[in-house]
C-alpha cells in the first residue's frame, strides 16, 4: 500500500483523496472559521495582542539563515577589457606623474600628466607620440595645444609650427623668447625649400646627398600635385627628376643653393635630354603644365617668397619657430596657403633631419585645410612615419572627425591617407562635438555609448582623451597668464 506524505495542515486536501475525507476537511474547514467568527465577536473594540516574535532580533540562527557563507551565487568572469568597455573611467589608474600637467582627471579627482615621449614604450599599445585634437570651435582645443607646447618647453622639448594661418602663436613664441618668420605679399622674409641641412655626424656624404635629393623630388612632386590638382603623369615624374639634377649641377657651378625658378628654368629650356633632342622635346612637351604650374611661385602671386636664397637662419636651439601665414590664410583660396606651407615645411624639416636634435613638437594648425590636399597629406604621412626616428611628436588640430572623411571617397588613396594619420595617432583628444558629428566619431574612434554620449556634453577645456585605448576625461586648467596669451576670442568682448 502506497503511503501519501501529508502536511500538518488539516486543511490541506492531498490530491487523490477520496470524497469522505474532502467531505471531513470541509467540515473541519466550517468549525475553524466559526471559530475565527466567535474570537473576532469577543475582541472588538480592543486591542489584539501581538505574536510573541519567532526569531530574534538578530535574525534566524541556523543554516537556513543566509549567512555564514551558506548563499553561493556563481562567478561573473570577465576580462578587463570588457569591463572598461562596460565602465569606462571608473577604474583607470592615470598615466602617473611625470610629465606635462595638463589638468585634472575628472572622474579620477586626480591630477593628469601628459607626455608621449615618456610613454614610448612603457605602456602597452602606445607605439608612436603622434597626437590628434579634434574639438568644435570655442571650446578651447587651440589653448590646450599651446599650453602643452608652452609647458612642455620647461622640459626641454622644442616647438615648431610650419603653418600658422590665423597668427594665433606669434604671442605664444614672443613669451617663450622664440621667432616668428612672417611670410606673405610685402612681408621681407625670403626661404629657398631647396635648402640643405648640414649633415649629421655619422652619415656617409654619398647617403646624405642621396637624402637631400629624395626630399627635393618630394618637395617639388608635391608642388607640382597642389597646383595641378592631380597625380603626376610617369613623363612629368622623369622631366621634375632631371629638371632638378641639371639645376643643382648648374647651381653647384656657380657656387650657389638651387633655386624653383632653376628647376622651372630647366623644364622649358630643352634641356632635358642633351644628348637626344627627339626624347628631350618629348620630355619638354610632357613637363609643360608642370612648368608652368611652377611658374606661380616665382612669377606668380606667391612670388619674392620662395623663389631667392634664404634670408633667414633656421635656430635648432630656439625654444619655438612658428610660420606666420596670416596673408596667405584668408583669401578663400587655400592653394597659396597650401603651396606656402610645403615650401616652409620642407625648409624647416630640413633642419629637422638630425636625429640628435632633441624632442621637439611640430604643431600643424588648422590641419583640416590641409587634409583636402593630397600632396600634403603624402608630405603629412611621411613626417609622420619618421617621427619616432627623429624625436618628433606631430599634433594635428582639425574641427571634426569627418574632417578625415573630406579626403576623398571611401577606398580611395587621399582617404587611405587621411584616415592612415588618424592609426597612427597614439593620442586622440576630442573635445565636443555636434550631434550630427558623433556616429563618424564613434566609428573612426571605435568609441563605446558611454564615450560617445560624453563628447556631445563636454563643457568648455574638458575633453576626452584617448591614450593606446584607454580613456580619460580630463579638464584643462590655465593659469591666468597663459589665458591672456591664448585667448583667441579678444575680438569677440
């Protein structure tokens, strides 16, 4: 016989019990609520004493009471990179305290130090000192980038910015005791970016020589590219190539530096190709647009500045160098500005090439002018890649993240380009951006929902910082002497 296991409750009606015994629990039923009835009748109007309590205060005893490590939920494993993925800025460390101050890590409440060349190579992912700032304008990305060429000269680090289009840092390298060279229609100042820089110590003369050329044919490749807005056909390549190894052995004759005008010279005089007439009349033929592409910056409007030997010595030992461009910038035509800037750069990175230089920062403003041009953005990717060999840290200041994407076509060489700038930035700071900004942001950033939502709130000076993927927001603190020297808005009070 089969036994059922029962409650204590009589009230409690197993099922499968047959009818006399639901009809007895019935009747039990009908006697404990007349019961219940009677005991309510005799009590009203007092008050009911309360049950004695069943556990004390202190909770059940026992093993049933949840304590004592008796509840076991399981693990949650996951790696610390997810979990920053899921948390951002809630358990990073910081950079530590060396280097540049830049202000204070929000969430962190601690100070936040900043300098790429410490960071080489001591934490994981940082491969290169490359810096990019992006922010909307009016929310104190310039200030940022001269307050850390400003302080980052108490360390010994040098600043060089090639293009300076608004004058913006004439004040900043008058404080730091540095030189402006003001170039324009009417301004004195005469550079030759055919200049040479003396050779460092330990490199063969044969290699040199074989340095300075290569860098003269980029140079003169990339003019050529700017004012024809197109790549170079291979017979104008072979007709820049021996325009400019005749004019440096003319100019070497005559105990001088080549000059643009020798290499336009060359490109229309037949002399191509002295010992085969036919093949230098086609060479002659083929260089005609790029000759007279030429021919703007020497007879032109860029004329008197690029076209006559260097009036000015480049100081590798002064603390700042900036390019003053401000004649050229606000024309609504950028290509003087551009061909003006590859000529000064070239100048200046000239004297850059000695890998003993020192660090030094080279600070390109208003990059996102620069980047609709493919010439500088080739010239941009090669100063880029060479910044590690050299000590060199380039920071690029643009408006936007999509600023990249105004390179060319998705899958084309100008945008490979852009966004190859953008890989190898080790650094990325983006202040605010507009909401119609934030999925290109995302996307080129591979930023989470968390950061994308921060960079559409940041106040004025605050920023996030993207450092070998980890995230910071960090506000920028200036002293009220760097204010007055970096407010860009006088015009606005």
């Amino acid at each position: 016989m089969t036994h059922r296991s029962r409650t204590a409750a009589p009230l409690f009606v197993p099922r499968g019990d047959g009818r006399t015994a639901r009809a007895a629990t019935r009747r039990l039923l009908a006697q404990a609520t007349a019961r219940s009835r009677a005991a309510d009748t005799t009590t009203t109007g007092t008050a009911l004493a309360l049950p004695p309590p069943v556990h004390p205060p202190g909770g059940r005893r026992g093993p049933d009471s949840a304590r004592a490590g008796t509840l076991r939920l399981p693990d949650h494993h996951l790696t610390t990179a997810i979990a920053a993925g899921a948390y951002p800025f809630l358990a990073e460390g910081g950079l530590g305290g060396e280097g540049t101050y830049i202000g204070r890590d929000v969430h962190a409440e601690a100070s936040f130090c900043f300098d790429p060349f410490r960071l080489y190579g001591t934490i994981d992912g940082f491969t290169n000192p490359n810096v990019l700032l992006a922010g909307v304008i009016g929310q104190g990305k310039s200030a940022l980038a001269k307050s850390l060429a400003l302080r980052s000269s108490a360390f010994g680090h040098r600043v060089y910015v090639p293009c300076d289009p608004k004058a913006e840092w004439t004040p900043v390298a008058a404080a730091l005791g540095g030189t402006t060279i003001a170039l324009g229609p009417g301004q004195p100042g005469r550079l030759n970016p055919l200049d040479t820089a003396p050779r460092p110590a330990g490199v063969p003369e044969a290699d040199w020589a074989d340095e300075v050329r290569s860098r003269r044919l980029l140079l003169l490749t990339s003019l050529a590219r700017t004012v024809l807005s197109r790549e170079l056909l291979p017979m104008e390549h072979t007709a820049l190539y021996v325009a400019l190894d005749t004019a440096v052995a003319d100019a070497a004759r005559a105990g001088r530096p080549p000059l643009l005008g020798d290499v336009a010279l060359v490109l229309t005089s037949r002399r191509l190709d002295p010992d085969d007439e036919h093949a230098s009349r086609q060479l002659t033929n083929a260089a005609r647009d790029v000759a007279h592409g030429l021919r703007r910056l020497v007879q032109g409007d860029l004329a008197g500045m690029f076209d006559a030997p260097s009036n000015l010595r480049f100081d590798p030992d002064a603390p700042m160098l900036t390019i003053d461009l401000s004649r050229l910038g606000n024309t609504g035509d950028d290509t003087a500005l551009v061909l003006a800037m590859t000529c000064a750069s070239a100048w200046m990175e000239a004297a850059l090439a000695d890998p003993d230089g020192g660090r030094r920062w080279i600070i390109y403003d208003e990059a996102w002018r620069l980047m609709r041009h493919t010439s500088l953005l080739h010239h941009m990717q090669a100063q880029w890649k060479l910044a590690r060999g050299l000590g060199i840290a380039n920071l690029a200041i643009i408006h936007r993240l999509s600023d990249l994407l105004t390179a060319g076509d998705a899958g084309t060489a100008p945008r490979a380009l852009a966004e190859g700038l953008l890989a190898d930035c080790s650094t990325r700071i983006i202040y605010r951006q507009e909401t119609d900004q934030l999925h290109a942001a995302a996307d080129l950033l591979g930023l989470t929902t968390v950061e994308t939502d921060a960079i559409a709130h940041l106040n004025r000076g605050r920023g996030l910082w993207k450092v070998a993927g980890r995230s910071f927001i960090v506000q920028h603190l200036l002293h009220p002497t760097e204010a007055e020297y970096f407010d860009t808005d006088t015009r606005m009070h």
